[in-house]
C-alpha cells in the first residue's frame, strides 16, 4: 500500500511549502523508502507551456516532453526522480478528463458534479499515477508527496481539498498523513500564532486534520517554545506535531532542520512505515544519502573563494523564469567549493543605443560582464536584447573567458561566429528576419508553419558526439567520454544545414549532433578555455549532487584552469546520468529518428 503525504498551505501562498514537501520526500528517501509526488495546481490551464514567464517562473520541461510549474523540477532535484507530465494535476486537466467522459456517455446521462464526479477523479489520478516508477529500481514507490497549490480557503481548491478529505478514508489513515504549512509572523520579535490558529480551523472545517504543523517564520530566527505551546494547546495537537521552519543559510538545510525535530520518526510512528519492507541495499542507499547531504550543506558553510557568473537574459528582472539555469550553476558551484556571485545583465543595456538613452545602466551592464569570472547566456525567445547578447559573446570568446549559451544562447553565439569569423556580415537568426540573406538559424523544416504558430522539440533526447572530439572535447569528457549522452530540448529553430560546412571550415565545432548527423546540439571551441554551447536544456537534469555537466564544466573554468581539470577528471570516474535506464532508449526515435511532435502541440504567445 502506497503512504500519502499531503502537504497544504495556509495564511499566504509563496512561503515555501514546495521546500518542506520536497524535503519531507528526501528525509523518506534516506530512510530507504521509494518516493514520488505529485503537485496540484488549482488552475484552468491544461500545461505550463503557454503561460507567460513573467507570470509564472520559469516552464518546466520533462523528459515525456510535459511542460510543467517549476516546481516539479524541485522535486525531481531533491528526490533524483523523473516525474512525468501526469505528476502535474491542473483544474483543467482534470475537468476536461471529466467532461471527456461525459462526451462519451460515461456516466450514462446521469447529473455530473463537483462532488462526487470532479473529486472522484481527483483521487483516481493521484492513486494511478503515485504508482508509477520514478527511479532507476524501477519499482512503484513507497510513499507519495501531494502538494497541493493555493491556500485552504481560495475557491480554485476546494474541489481538491474536499477530494483530499475523502481520500483519507479511501486509503485508510495508516496511509495518509496530512502536513499543513503555516506562517508565522514575527512583530517586532514576537512570534504570533493568531493566522495559524485561524487556518488550521479552517483546515478542519473542511474535514481535514493536520498531523504536523509547519511553521514558516520569514527571520533567521528558530521557532520559540512558548510559540509551539501555544500553537499546539490552540490548533489541538501534541507539541511534538508543530515543527518550525525559519529562515536558513540555503534551502539545502531545510531537511536537516526538519530531521532535528523529529518528523522522520513522527511520520514512521504515525503512517507505520516500518512495516513497508525496506531491503538492505535500499537502506544502505539512504544512508549514503543522508551522508553525502550533510556533506555538502557543511561544504557550504565554509565556502571562501568566489566565482562571478555574469546571466545575460531577457526576463532579468523576474529571476524565477530562470530557476533552474540558476540552480545548476548553484550544484556546481557546490561542487567546486566555490561561492556563486551570479550577477544579473540585462541584454539590451549593453547595447550601444543604452549608451546614449541611459549612459550609466550601459556602463553598470558592461562591468558586470568584464568583471564575471564567466558568462552565461540562458534560452529565450525574440529579437529583444539579441544584439546585447551577441556582444557579451562575443567578448567572451576574444577574451577567453568561459562561455556557455544554452538553447537560444547557443544559436546566437553560431550567428556571432557566422558574423565576426565567418565573414557573413548580414549574418541573423531566421526568427528575427525570416528574408535575412544569411539565416544562420531556422526553423526546423518538420515543424509546420501555419498551424497555429508551430509546435516544438519537446522532451529528452539523444546527443551523438563525433567521434573525433574523443581526443579533445571538454564537453564530452563531462559526461564521462560517453559517445551518446541525453538532455531535455525546448525548441522550434534550429543552425540552418546549408552553413554547417562553412562554419566549420571557419573553426567551429559542432561536436555534439542528434542521432542521424543532421541537427546541431553541441557546440565548442577549441583553444578556448571553455566555450560550450547546447541546442538542449541540461539545466532542467540538474541534482545538487550530481551538476548538470556542461554547467559544471563551465562554473569550473569560471574557477580556474586546475578546477576545471580537477572535475573532468573526477566526471571521468564518477559521473552517471541522472535518468533511470527505461528513459534513454525510445522506440519511437529508434525507428523514425525524430518524431515531431512528441508533447503536446503548443500555442505561442504573442510575446515569445
Ligand atoms: C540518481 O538516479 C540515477 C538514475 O535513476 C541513478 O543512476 C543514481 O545513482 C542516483 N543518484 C543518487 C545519488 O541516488
Ligand atoms: C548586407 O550588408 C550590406 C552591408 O554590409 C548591405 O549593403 C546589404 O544591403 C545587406 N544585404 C541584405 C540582404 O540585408
Ligand atoms: C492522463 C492525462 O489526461 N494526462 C494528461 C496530463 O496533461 C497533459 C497536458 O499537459 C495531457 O496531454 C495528458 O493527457
């Protein structure tokens, strides 16, 4: 029998419970157990994938090509799972399931409600989908983190919040645990309960009692014990049951801090998780775990030395739209021993009209990026900011310093090779002029123009290095001299096959290309300390003990030339792939190369 553990929020939304459920799930894992989860979103939508990354962070590619909210990528971090476009539950998603069936006489012309159509179906997913395998065992997880979106109270979820308190007798109470997040606010020191106690009442007017209480304080200062009293006497639970989550030097001591108060045994005593038989090599998993967590939130504290990573972007001023290009840089710092001091640019302030328009941001822009030890330039969209970005390129690659374009990054630095090496000076991305005279980058032939704006490359996909970068290529020896390596794509333009001869006679290489030679998905420099672009997302495969490679490769020639030495070899001997075996062989790529589209047909919005 599959353990649930639900996780909702009282008080305010953005308080972090995606943190605590993500980092219940890793304590469970060091125990041994198997985990997965699942987050509800009370929203219309039916996928992440149209909504606007102002509004909504950043969207979320999975390997099934599953557009998704940025937090299933916290918990395929912490857990080391992959997670499928199912392990996203949408209002939408589930009412066009419903009336799908009501299209086709399911319910045989009976009235189709909330209750019990909506929540039934509700429950029916989390129980199908929390059985799926999410890890290289293979095997259908022990427990399932439910994290429901929103605040108790909202509209949008009281059908779910209502499907929860169903579902607590439909699995049995030995098998569901519920965990409400909290805030409590400091006042000039004091700690009040007075919005926990009103939303933990709201909580059981639902029917829904919380077996753990976690309270988030927005201070550097831990929960009081006169505060848990009183939150124990008036929400009616043991104190033991009221855990405090204060603000901490990372989030990565979040689980450690829970550990301290005793919520692993809480949930092992209240959801009888010793009786689910954990083999030796399992617990031994966890315990390795467990060790190489503390490891690295102890490295943490000690960290010295510096590395300045200049992101120049596009949405620079809403950092939540590159939440994972930022935590992939963050493992790899860790992993390098090295402090990130990641500095934001916005593009189009180093273009030479700011200088004129706005002379100091032109020059603050400038001396972020001469000043970075390393320049990133992340995937967008569109022709604003394109030329700044082609700037700082450009000055990474003269100077020499590390470079790593990611999606449209990576097609911009082949479009300011094509212009300042290559000598096609009227050089440009067939997205920004689709009648320029040289469209170094174009749209992808199979992706039909006229339908609605196009669709996508969505999902995990082979890269084949040459043979020849064997002997040369950082790249590579990254992910281990592997001859074929898998990454998560996102994208509808691709290098314009017609110029790949030509600039490669220039000195470009693309060493990385999909499965029959014709796409370009890597590229890198040689005599270069480390300039590496990828047509892929690595970021979205990033784990806080396993970096994205060519993120670690770049953030360790942002540290130093021994640093980066020091991790290719180390990548050498240790690195895995973060996707279980069954995720990197697909049928359908095997016997059609590659299938278009494999996600869901994706409507543009105007802005991108
Ligand atoms: C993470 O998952 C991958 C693939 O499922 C596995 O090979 C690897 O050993 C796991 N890493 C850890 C630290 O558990
Ligand atoms: C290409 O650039 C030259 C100047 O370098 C310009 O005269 C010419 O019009 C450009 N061609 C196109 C098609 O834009
Ligand atoms: C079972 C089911 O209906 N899954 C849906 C999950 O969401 C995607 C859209 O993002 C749908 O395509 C799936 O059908």
């Amino acid at each position: 029998m599959t353990k649930y553990i639900v996780v909702s929020g009282g008080v305010v939304s953005g308080i972090g419970k995606g943190v605590i459920a993500s980092s219940t799930g890793l304590l469970l894992k060091t125990t041994g157990l198997k985990v997965t989860a699942i987050k509800i979103d009370p929203y219309m939508n039916i996928d992440a994938g149209t909504m606007r990354p102002q509004e909504h962070g950043e969207v979320y590619v999975l390997n099934d090509g599953g557009e998704v909210d940025l937090d299933l990528g916290n918990y395929e971090r912490y857990l080391n799972v992959t997670l499928s476009r199912d392990n996203n539950i949408t209002t939408g998603k589930i009412y066009r399931e419903v009336i799908e069936k009501e299209r086709r006489g399911d319910y045989l012309g009976k009235t189709v409600q909330i209750v019990p159509h909506i929540t039934n179906a509700i429950q029916d997913w989390i129980e199908r989908v929390s059985k799926i395998p999410v890890d290289e065992t293979g095997e259908e997880p022990d427990v399932c983190i439910v994290e429901l979106g929103g605040t108790v109270g909202d509209i949008e979820s009281a059908p779910f919040v209502e499907a929860m308190r169903q579902f607590q007798f439909r699995v049995g109470h030995e098998n569901f645990a519920l965990i409400h997040v909290s805030l409590v606010p400091d006042m000039h020191g004091e700690q009040k309960t007075k919005p926990t106690q009103t939303t933990v009442h709201a909580l059981r007017g639902l029917g829904l009692l919380p077996d753990l209480i976690a309270c988030r304080l927005i201070v550097q200062k831990p929960l009081e014990d006169t505060t848990k009293a009183k939150i124990s006497m008036f929400c009616h639970v043991t104190p033991e049951q009221v855990v405090g989550v204060h603000d901490v030097s990372s989030v990565y001591h979040v689980p450690l801090l829970l550990q301290s108060q005793g919520i692993v045994k809480f949930l092992q005593k209240r959801l009888n998780l010793p009786s689910l038989k954990i083999t030796k090599e399992m617990t031994e998993r966890g315990l390795n775990l467990e060790k190489r967590w503390r490891e690295l939130t102890r490295r943490q504290e000690r960290l010295l030395d510096e590395v300045s990573i200049a992101l120049v972007g596009k949405y620079t001023d809403m950092q939540d739209s590159y939440m994972s290009v930022v935590k992939s840089l963050e493992h790899s710092a860790f992993r390098c021993s090295r402090k990130l001091n990641l500095k934001w640019v916005d593009a189009s302030n180093l273009e030479p009209e700011t200088q004129t328009t706005n002379p100091a941001k032109y020059h603050d822009a400038w001396r972020d990026v001469v000043s970075a030890n390393g320049i990133l330039v992340p995937g967008g969209f569109g022709v604003r900011g394109s030329e700044g970005m082609m700037l700082a390129i450009k000055w990474a690659r003269e100077q020499k310093i590390p470079f790593l374009g990611i999606c449209y990054g990576f097609q911009l630095a082949v479009v300011e090779w094509a212009r300042n090496v290559c000598g096609l000076s009227n050089a440009t991305s067939g997205e920004f002029n689709p009648d320029a005279e040289h469209p170094i980058i174009i749209f992808m032939p199979e992706i039909s123009k006229t339908h609605m704006g196009g669709t996508m490359r969505l999902g995990l996909r082979p890269t084949v290095f040459q043979p020849e970068s064997e002997t040369w290529s950082k790249a590579r020896r990254l992910y281990a001299g592997a001859g074929k390596i898998w990454e998560r794509h996102r994208h509808r333009y691709e290098v314009n096959p017609a110029y790949i001869a030509r600039l490669e006679q220039s000195g470009i290489d693309f060493v990385g290309r999909d499965e029959k030679g014709e796409r370009m998905q890597v590229l890198e420099l040689r005599g270069h300390p480390y300039f590496v672009g990828f047509q892929a997302h690595p970021e979205f495969c990033t784990r806080p003990l396993n970096p994205s490679p060519p993120f670690l490769g770049f953030v360790a020639a942002a540290s130093g030339e021994t640093v980066l030495e020091e991790q290719l070899e180390l990548q050498e001997k240790t690195f895995k792939p973060p996707h279980p075996e069954g995720a990197m062989v697909s049928e359908d790529i095997l016997r059609h190369g590659d299938p278009l589209p494999r996600g869901e047909e994706v409507l543009l919005t105007a802005d991108q």
